[in-house]
C-alpha cells in the first residue's frame, strides 16, 4: 500500500487556454481539487511554493481553507523556502493551520530551489550570517522553526501582563502537537537527506537531485532513500519516518490524454544546471496506456522504495481535469501495482 496524493505548482497566466487566469483562480481551484481528490480516495494535497512567480507562494492561508473544506486527505506543502521565512511566524501560522484541519498537516520545508530574482529573500529581510551561504541561513531558519515546533516554553513572561500567564517560560500559540513530527525535508543531495534523518524529518525527494554517482535519476534517488533510512536508524529515533517522492505520470484513457500527454517524448531523465556549479539530473514523466504504465512504474526503485508518491498535476488544465488524472492513476493503474 501507498499514500497517493497530487502536487500542484499553483500556475496562473492571462491566457486563454488557461483555466487558471488569476491568483484568485489558482486558489480557490487548489482547494476545490483538494476535496475533488478527498472524494475519489486519495490520500495528500501537496502545493509548492514560489515567491515572485505566478504560482503559489502564502501557503498557510490555502491550507487552513483546504482544512474546513475537508475532513480526511493530507494537507501539505512541498516545499517552503526556509531562507524566505521567519521561524517563529510561520510556527504560529503552520501552528493554526494545523489546528483548522484537525492535525492533518505535513509541511515540506526545505533550502528553496532557483529562483525568480537574484537572492529573493533579501527583499524579505533575510541575508546569510558571515561566512555562511544562503543554504545555511535556510538550514539555520529550519532548526529554529522545529525547536519551537515542540511547544516548550522559552520566552520570559512580562511581571505585568495585559492577561494572566501559565506558570514558568511562555511559548508560541496556538501550539498544534504532534505537528513536529508531520515536518519534511526536500532534499536535493544525499548529504541533506542524512542531515534531515538526524533532526528527525521525514523525507520529500522530487524529480530532481544532485547528479551525484551519473545513474539513471530514479537509482540515485533510491540511494538517497536507503542513506537516510540508514541514517534515521542510526540517529536512534523512537518512530518511523515517512518517505514521498513526486513523478509526473499520466494514463493515457481518452482522447484528452492523449492530445495533452500522448506524444511520448518525455520518456528519459534530463541533465541540467541548477546554479553556477551545481549539475542536476531531472527525472523523466510517465505518460502511456494504463498496462504499459504498469510496467514502467514497476521498474521505477525510488517509487519502490518511498510509502508516498505525490502525482504533479497540471493545474492550469482545470479541476475537472486533474480530478480525472488523478482518478485514472487510483483506478488503472495503482491496484495492479500493489499501491492500492
């Protein structure tokens, strides 16, 4: 069995082929398919997160709606760029969030991913210490946010307070518990991977990571997969973490699916550069007829190895649409490989 969940980017444009024209749009057909997929049986509704881009980029507003409009499905980002955010902020909003949807939450947080501007997160009032990097400020916003995360008290109250105060150090509030341990970690390499292990964070791995041994992408991140297992073993930790990976895979059942994703040219992993310095290997999409797929999928190690696999949908389609993409995977092609 595996969570089956989507992972939406959030686009909009003014075009006309696009379902989704303006931010309003995207929002409130995030949350639409959110129950359209709860209703079907899927397991997560995942929204990434950019700034300075048509997509999404407040995330904590559309889950806390996604959470009154549902009762079930996962609500989850994946990822939140940690050098654009304060810790103790975004505890108290991931906090209340948590605490509409009735602790169904699982934040993906991570060091962010390349950008729309130049350091982006200067505009937001953040630079890296001396003689650390952008990724190490992230790193740094990211233990900060699960210290606090687990409710102990650190502040010293007032002598005179407006309201009266519990005993002892103060706390943030709204504290949500058990979300310390629904936090993700998006890990682009094998070293961050172990890293999030030994802080106690479950595991997001996308269809990109640092090319690191030259293999086909899905047995690099299968690797990856196995080293943070290892890891979180070693770290001695009481629980057992959770491991996502996102695919872009596509039934070809009609004629829409087949005009949209049938041209089949998408079949192998891709080399890039996501930085000055850093090479990257893009994993391929999966768009074929429901038995093909079947076989493609199984062959796939890193799907075999994570117990969630997120679906990215192309959000700009339409909900009816991704309803549809996302059904065709429960139904054709989920119960013959055992995910269901």
């Amino acid at each position: 069995m595996k969570k089956i969940g989507f992972l939406s980017f959030g686009h909009w444009t003014p075009s006309p082929q696009s379902q989704t024209r303006s931010a309003g749009d995207t929002l409130l057909q995030s949350i639409d398919l959110a129950v359209a997929a709860e209703e079907l049986g899927a397991d997560g509704a995942y929204f990434r997160v950019h700034h300075f881009a048509r997509q999404l980029a407040s995330p904590f507003p559309l889950l806390a709606a996604a959470g009154a409009k549902t009762s079930r499905i996962e609500l989850g980002t994946a990822v939140i760029d940690m050098r654009y955010e304060n810790p103790l902020y975004m505890a108290e909003d991931a906090g209340a969030a948590d605490l509409i949807a009735g602790g169904r939450l699982q934040l993906g947080i991570s060091r962010g991913s390349p950008e729309q501007v130049i350091d982006g997160f200067r505009h937001f009032g953040y630079q890296p210490a001396e003689g650390q990097s952008d990724a190490d400020m992230g790193r740094r916003h990211a233990e900060v946010f699960l210290d606090v995360l687990r409710g102990e008290g650190f502040a010293k109250p007032n002598p005179r307070p407006m309201f009266p105060n519990p005993p002892g150090l103060l706390r943030l509030e709204p504290h949500s518990e058990g979300l310390r341990e629904r936090i993700w970690w998006g890990a682009g390499s094998n070293a961050t991977a172990i890293w999030a292990a030994k802080l106690g964070m479950n595991l997001q791995s996308s269809t990109l990571k640092n090319d690191e041994t030259g293999e086909p992408f899905h047995i690099q991140q299968a690797k990856q997969i196995r080293a943070y297992r290892e890891a979180w073993k070693e770290a001695g930790h009481s629980r057992t973490p959770r491991v996502s990976v996102s695919r872009s895979i596509f039934a070809l059942v009609d004629d829409r699916d087949r005009a949209y994703f049938g041209r089949g040219n998408e079949g192998d992993d891709s080399i890039g550069f996501i930085d000055d310095t850093t090479r990257a290997i893009f994993g391929r999409s999966y768009a074929a007829e429901p038995d093909k797929l079947v076989k493609e999928l199984a062959r796939d190690e890193a799907i075999a190895e994570a117990d969630t696999l997120l679906l990215t949908v192309p959000n700009q389609l339409g909900v009816d649409y991704n309803a549809h993409v996302i059904e065709a995977i429960l139904k054709h092609v989920a119960p013959p490989l055992g995910w269901r």
